[in-house]
C-alpha cells in the first residue's frame, strides 16, 4: 500500500499517466472532482463538523440523508477543470475508471431519485464515467450488507451509502468478476484511502492511494465561525432547512 498526499492536480496526473489497460483509477466525488463552497464541510473545519456530530449524536444514516440538502441548494463548482480532461482522456486511452462515493441511495422527498441526481449533476460537470462501464447496462446491487439501502453501481458510480468504501469495492468486485492489477485512488479522507488500500494488500494488488486536498484552496477564503457553523446544522438536523451562508449570518448577527 502507498498513499500520497497532493496539495494539487499534477500528482494525479502523473499517478494516472502510465497506466495499462488491467488497471483501475477510482475517484471520490465530494472535494474530489466537485464542491459546494460552504465554510461547515471544508477540509480546514472537519473538526467542527466532527466535535457536532459527536455532540448532538447524529447517526451516519441521518447525516447522510440531511448532506444531500445542502448539495441540492448550493450551486457545485469543479475542483479543478485538468480533471475533467484527466477522466475523458482514461476514457480515449480505455483505462477503466468510477467512482466511489459515499453518496446515500436511499430517496428523500426533496431527492426523490438520489442515484441519477448525482449522475445528472456529475454530467453538468462534464464527467462521464459510464463510458468506462459499457456493458454494465442495469443497476448492480451490492445485496450482501443486508439493508434496504445497499450499496449501489449505476453509470460509473458506486454508491456506497454510510458503507466503507473497501468493503464496497470488494463486493463490487466479486459481482462482476473482475479484479484489476493496479488501482489508484483518488479520495480527500485518508480514512476511505486506508480501507481500499487494505483490500488491495489482502489481493496483491498494486495500490497508490492519493490524498487529494486542492478543494481546501477553493473553500479557504469561505467565511467561517463555529456559531455559524451550529446555526447551519441545528436548522438541517432539525427542520431539513439547509441555510445558505448570508442566511446564517443574517440570524447570527441579529441574535
């Protein structure tokens, strides 16, 4: 296992560039190849949204159900544009490639069909990694996690719920009977890095895992305060009311 980490683009471009047609360049999609420039889930403050959490006990499931939220009523924005092309030229030189993202499948009211509103809003981005999966034509449903939200394939993308991420992939993996040579994956939590990793030692399978952080560039300049930050989450967990940024600010300085 060798995990890297990358303050920008070139790094993943130079771990991607050589690669054989047995290989498998995997990407996270939240900070990865996409953002929302919101101060409460940038790289620099994930030790107020983990002090939160942990405070009010907000379980995995209602997070993840609540973060789609904000992704529906914040506009998104590409980390860095050299990643559109890095997808669309694996795709010219049939480099498999997707994603793994711990994007909840189960629907919401607001999010009725949570699978192809992150496909339609990657497809806004200029990302298509169903070109990567052609004969992958229906859903593949992870069904050995036992829950009525498995994890998910569709189009490129891997949804894997609140699911770790190298237990997803392994599953993915004996469903299509395939196994790469090599894997590179590209993911901001080291976390996620770390578990992929362990099933490609336990497989030999060669691995470099890239911490990608150039989203914190993005955010950095994203006024913050830990008191915005709760006004924000108290209103999500409680109400299902995402507040933009000048809304917060507005009860904030009014209070």
């Amino acid at each position: 296992m060798k995990i890297i980490s990358a303050d920008d683009i070139s790094k993943v471009e130079n771990q991607t560039k050589n690669l054989d047609k047995d290989s498998l360049v995997i990407f996270d999609c939240d900070n990865v190849l996409t953002t929302v420039k919101v101060g409460a889930f940038s790289i620099q403050n994930k030790n107020f949204l983990k002090n939160y959490l942990r405070r009010e006990s907000v379980s995995k499931d209602e997070f993840y159900d609540k973060i789609r939220l904000v992704l529906i009523n914040e506009n998104t924005y590409i980390v860095n544009r050299r990643m559109v092309d890095l997808v669309a030229n694996l795709s010219k030189r049939n480099i498999r490639h997707m994603v793994a993202t711990s994007y909840s499948v189960r629907p919401l009211k607001e999010v009725p069909n949570p699978i192809q509103w992150r496909i339609n809003n990657l497809h806004k981005m200029g990302y298509f990694f169903e070109k990567s999966w052609p004969d992958q034509k229906e859903d593949i449903v992870l069904n050995d996690f036992g829950t009525d939200h498995n994890p998910t394939f569709h189009s490129g993308v891997l949804f894997c719920d609140i699911f770790s991420k190298g237990d997803c992939v392994r599953s993915f993996f004996e469903c299509i009977g395939w196994i790469p040579k090599k894997i590179v994956f590209v993911d901001d939590v080291l976390r996620n890095l770390s578990d992929v990793g362990e099933f490609c030692d336990e497989n030999k399978i060669e691995y470099i895992g890239i911490e990608y952080l150039e989203s914190q560039h993005i955010n950095s300049h994203v006024p913050f305060s830990d008191g915005l930050g709760k006004i924000q989450m108290d209103h999500l967990m409680d109400k299902s009311i995402w507040l933009k940024d000048e809304e917060a600010h507005k009860i904030l300085s009014d209070s």
